[in-house]
C-alpha cells in the first residue's frame, strides 16, 4: 500500500485570505512533500511539528490529519521495505488520525482537503474493498469544502477551482459514478480554463479514462 508523491503540492490556496501565520498547512506542506517524495529528515521535520503543536493543543485539528498524512507516508515505505507488520500498524494509526482530525473539525477546509487529498492518492494500490469506502469518504470530504467554498467559490483562481472540481471528478469516476463524474469534468472545463487539468478532463470525456501523471501534480488539494 505504497502512499506515493500524492497528485498533491497542498498550496491550498482557495480559501479567504489569511494571515500566513494562522495557517498550520503554510509551515508544515515543504517538509511533508519533501518527505513524501523520498526525504525521510525532511519527514521528521514535519511530523515533529505536528507533535510539538498537539503536545500544546490535543484539539489541534490541522495538526493531528497532517500527523495521520506522516504515518500514511511512513506506512507506505514500511510495506514496500517488507515490514508488513509496520506499515500495517502505521496505516491504522495514520486513518485513525485523520478520522479523529475530521471530528475536531468536520468543516475545517485544512481538514477535510488533505484528508480527502491524501486518502484518495493512499488508496490507489489497495484492494478494492479496502479503498472503496476510504473514497466514499474522501469524496464526502471534497463535496462538503466545495459547499463550504461556494459563496466565494467564483472568485478563485482556475488553478485552485481546477484542483477541487477534478479532484471531485477523479474520486466520482473511482466509484463508478460516471453521471456525477462527467459533471464535474464538465464544469473544470467551464470554470476553470486554464487550471491545468482540462486536458486530462477532455481525455476522460473521450475515453472514460484519466491519462497518468507524468510526475507530481495537484489534485484536489487546493482550499
């Protein structure tokens, strides 16, 4: 159950404008994608800061599902070094934090997107029945910050518009839910134009199929 580089950069940008000091995700994203990208220092770093902000705030939201994103990526590099005992532990500890993250702050967006950015991306090489509710919830997590977003929704970038609505799409087409699916690509390709993932829209359109990531990207990150 390799978590890889997510389709994630978390710059997390679509949501009103806030100090950066009050953003948790503004200090802790470089050292999480470092790590997630093969920097296990870089890892520490970010799993460090986690735990020094829970151990002054348990409720600490933004904290505990950065925390639980850590151990999914620390899971991932435990089943493919062949401790399966490890990653599987690191797996549950990683799904329970996000979870107990999601009931500190069900309409928090630096909640509910990295959670759902992460799940979706963590669940892509385990067994179906595994991942399929893990997208259920990932695409719940997405549909509610896209109603949380809508008074202001319009007034985002492509870039940040293109990022939820195909991470929506993605997750809908998952589940087989192709109406819901198409509906979302419809609207990327409407709303957001130049967001960067139209071409992978119009490609599912055609062929019912997203073409892969020719490396790192952002889906369905951006709040």
């Amino acid at each position: 159950m390799p978590l890889t580089i997510f389709a994630l950069a978390l710059a997390l940008a679509g949501q009103p404008p806030a100090a950066p000091a009050q953003r948790f995700d503004y200090l802790v994203r470089g050292d999480f994608f470092a790590g997630a990208a093969g920097d296990p220092a870089r890892l520490q770093k970010a799993i460090d800061l986690c735990e020094w902000t829970l151990a002054d705030n348990p409720a600490h939201a933004e904290a505990l599902v950065w925390h639980g994103a850590a151990m999914l990526v620390k899971s991932g590099a435990a089943f493919r070094s062949g401790n399966m005992a490890a990653g599987g532990q690191l797996w549950d500890r990683g799904l329970k934090e996000m979870n107990d993250a999601l009931a500190l702050g069900p309409d928090r967006l630096g909640v509910l997107i990295p959670r759902a950015a992460v799940l979706l991306e963590a669940t892509r090489s385990v067994p179906p029945d595994t991942a399929r509710p893990l997208v259920e919830s990932a695409v719940a997590n997405y549909e509610r910050a896209l109603e949380l977003q809508a008074p202001y929704f319009g007034t985002l970038g492509d870039h940040a518009k293109g990022e939820l609505l195909f991470g929506l799409a993605d997750g809908w087409s998952r589940l087989g839910q192709s109406e819901k699916a198409r509906a979302y690509f419809d609207r990327l390709i409407k709303d957001a134009p130049t967001s960067g993932q139209v071409a992978k829209a119009r490609e599912w359109i055609a062929t019912g199929t997203i073409p892969k990531s020719a490396g790192p990207s952002c889906v369905g990150c951006h709040k």
